[in-house]
C-alpha cells in the first residue's frame, strides 16, 4: 500500500528480508499518522459544528462524544510519535553503514550521499529547531504556571495566549526555514533526491522495481543549461536567478513579521480590541505576495531583456534547434498553465476577504487556503507534464555534445600520436661530416 512511498528508504538496504522488516515499521508510522491526522479532523469539526445550545441540551453525550474522540487524538498522538521515532532510528543506522563487500556499489553510493544531505540539513536548519524547541517550553510552562497559579479558573489567562503566539510564531519560522533551505537546495541541484538519480536507476533496476519518473530528483528542472546555451548569459541569467533567491528570502521573513504584528493588532484583542479573527489569513496572504512581488520585479524585468537577447540567438543560430524547441515549449506553457498558480492566489486571496467580511469573527476564512492547496497541486501535474515533453529533447543535445566531445578527443588523441611518431624518427644513417 505504502511501497510507492517507502521506495526512497528501500534504495538504502541491500538486503531482502531486512527490506520488508523495514517495510513493516513504515506501515505501522504511515498507519498512526493517518490514524492521528483522521482524529485531528475529527476534533475540530466537533468543536465547530456542535453548538452552545446542544451542548447545554445533552451534556453528557457532547462529553462522551468529545472525550472520546479526545482520548483517540491522544493515543494516535503517542502511538505515531513512537513508531515515527522507532522508524527514523533505524533508517539512521542504515544509512550509517559502511558499505558492504557483496551489496551494489550504487547502494553505498546511495547511502553516503543520503547521509552527507541530512547532516547538511540539520545543520542548516539547527537554529530553527532550538527556537522551536524554545517555543514549546514556554508555552509547557505558561500552561503550568496559569495552572498553578488559577487553578480553578476555566479560562487560560493572557500568559498561556502568549505562550500559543510565541510557539505558532516559532512553528512557523522553522516550518519556512526548512521551506526555503529546500527551495535553495532545489534550485541548485543539490537535494539528496537530485544526487541520487543515476543510483536510484540502478537499484531499481536491481531490485525489481519499476522506476518511476520523480520531478524532484530531476536536476535539469531547475537547469538554464538547455534554454541558455550561450555561457555569458547564461552566468547572468544564474546571478539574477541567485540575487531574486535572496530577495524571496528576505521578503518571505519580513513578511512573516509583519504578519505577526497585523495579527496582534487587528486578530487579537490585546492591543485595539478588534478581535477581527476573519482577517488572519486573508491579511498575511496579502502581505507575502506584495513584499515578494514587488522585491522580484526588477530582478525579473532584467532577467527578461538577457531572454530576449538568447532567444535571438536562438532563431538564427541552427546549431540551437532543440534549444529552440525547448524555449518554445516553455514559452506556451508559460502562456496559460504557467499562470494556474498566480490564478489561484488571486482567487484564494480574494474569497478569503469576501468571507472574511461576512464573518469578521470567525476562523472560516481559513477554508479559501484549500484554493491555493488545490492551485499548488495542479501546478505540479503540469510541470510534471511540461518536463517529461523537454527531457527527451534535452538527453538529444546532450548526446550530440557528448558526441562532439568524443570526437574532438579522438581527433586530439590522433594529432598527438602523429606528433610523437614524427619526434621518434631518426636518421637512417648519421649525416657525412
């Protein structure tokens, strides 16, 4: 049921039987997270649908109904937890091994670039996890401390409502640090599953499994390599490809804090008492795409005129016609499909204000967030198509130049040997005095 998924893990061990042990713990961590998330959604739609007044009219099976489902959320919690924990040990010692006398050297090869990644991310990423980490224990201990302090309020007071900002805030920055570092590592090549392409070919192959075509292990997606054959601009296109990167960055976190601060003020009633809860994602939507637009179009508008200058030399350079080919397929797909993404933030953005201001008090604005998941997933088919019409033609220029580099180094080789042949000869007999 889960294979599709366990394939990346599957690519580390060599052996069978220990392959379907493994397989077994991922089936049971799949199982109670799907077991956790089904009983997260069943809490909150109890707590939205039922009212006050059935509450007040049967108390006691509101109480048996939501304690149930409470006492579930709660063992699928510690029971996903668990089998998360056991799982990602030994994956960790898998990927530790040193690599076998017997087993595939692909299979090592695989393992230590998986291992070199992680190390990597964590590092990368370490400072978000020690905030984060941060952030639950002040909220553990706001939650004690009120608790200690009230303990027969009902109500949590304003310190545990800081204790939930302040570990939301810190959520967040670590969920966009690790977003980010991914969306870096990606538009460079570097993710573990970009690395691992040529291996994940060949265990496939060994084990009996039919390789599937993953767009995040296709490193030439994020490639200017086929659009951009001319080296000069294709360094310029890269630069301003690296500088939008940052400006994305920056703007990403300045939004985030400006999120924040818009949610304090006009979502909360802790500073001017508006309580207008219905803004909160509307608002901060709003925020991210005008900061992220308006920092990436001057990147892009130079970005367009060292397009515009290639795409000459591609119409008349006929050394360049599956550049050209490919160009053209990127610039129809650009025309409409490439557009579905910005469609559904617009589109996402607008119901999220329209139910926002029919209900200025209520979290359900949050619903038009399901629109830009929807947006996002339709984009990813069709780049998935878009790069499965261009890789036939893109593995056609590579051949032609690894062709062409062949034949120059036969034609070197030769020229040397001529030379060598010609340095070795001497004289029949020495020349008469």
């Amino acid at each position: 049921m889960f294979k599709r998924w366990f394939a990346k893990y599957a690519r580390a061990i060599s052996d069978e039987r220990e392959r379907a042990a493994v397989y077994r713990l991922f089936c049971s961590m799949a199982g109670w997270t799907v077991a956790f998330l089904v009983t997260c959604v069943a809490v909150i739609v109890m707590a939205l649908v039922w009212s006050e007044e059935a509450t007040d009219a049967n108390p006691e099976l509101f109480l048996a109904l939501f304690g149930g489902a409470l006492a579930l959320w709660l063992i699928t919690v510690i029971a996903a937890l668990a089998s998360l924990i056991i799982f990602k040990r030994t994956y960790k010692k898998i990927i530790a091994r040193p690599a076998g006398a017997e087993e595939m050297p692909e299979v090592a090869a695989y393992r230590q670039k998986v291992r070199e990644d992680g190390k990597s991310t964590a590092k990368s990423t370490l400072w978000s996890k020690l905030l984060l980490a941060a952030g639950v224990v002040f909220l553990v201990a706001a939650i004690i401390i009120e608790t200690v302090k009230n303990p027969e309020s009902e109500e949590f007071g304003p310190l545990v409502a800081a204790g939930i900002i302040v570990f939301a805030v810190t959520l967040c920055v670590y969920l966009i640090s690790v977003y980010l570092l991914q969306v870096k590592k990606t538009s460079r090549g570097e993710t573990a599953e970009m690395q691992t392409e040529k291996e994940a070919r060949a265990i496939d192959a060994a084990q009996g499994r039919e390789y599937r075509y993953d767009i995040t292990r296709d490193a030439n997606a994020a490639s200017y390599r086929y659009l951009y054959p001319d080296e000069r601009l294709r360094v310029q296109v890269e630069n301003l490809q690296k500088k939008q990167a940052r400006r994305t960055s920056i703007s990403v976190w300045v939004s985030l804090g400006l999120g924040f601060i818009f949610i304090l003020v006009f979502c909360t009633p802790y500073i001017l008492d508006f309580n207008l809860q219905g803004y909160a994602y509307p608002g901060c939507l709003a925020i991210l795409v005008v900061f992220t637009l308006g920092s990436s179009a001057p990147v892009l508008k130079k970005a367009k005129a060292v397009e515009r200058e290639q795409v000459k030399e591609l119409e008349t350079n006929p050394d360049y016609a599956e550049n050209y080919e490919i160009y053209k397929i990127y610039r129809d797909f650009s025309k409409f499909n490439g557009k579905i993404i910005y469609i559904a933030y617009i589109l996402s953005l607008a119901a999220g204000f329209i139910l926002a201001a029919f209900f200025p008090h209520s979290m359900i604005s949050f619903s038009s967030a399901a629109i830009l998941v929807i947006g996002l997933f339709i984009n990813y088919k069709l780049v998935v198509g878009l790069r499965q019409r261009v890789r036939p033609l893109e593995e056609e220029i590579d051949r032609a130049a690894a062709s062409l580099s062949e034949k120059t180094e036969n034609a070197d080789l030769s020229e040397e040997e001529e030379n060598t042949e010609e340095e070795t000869e001497t004289p029949a007999c020495p020349p008469e005095a």
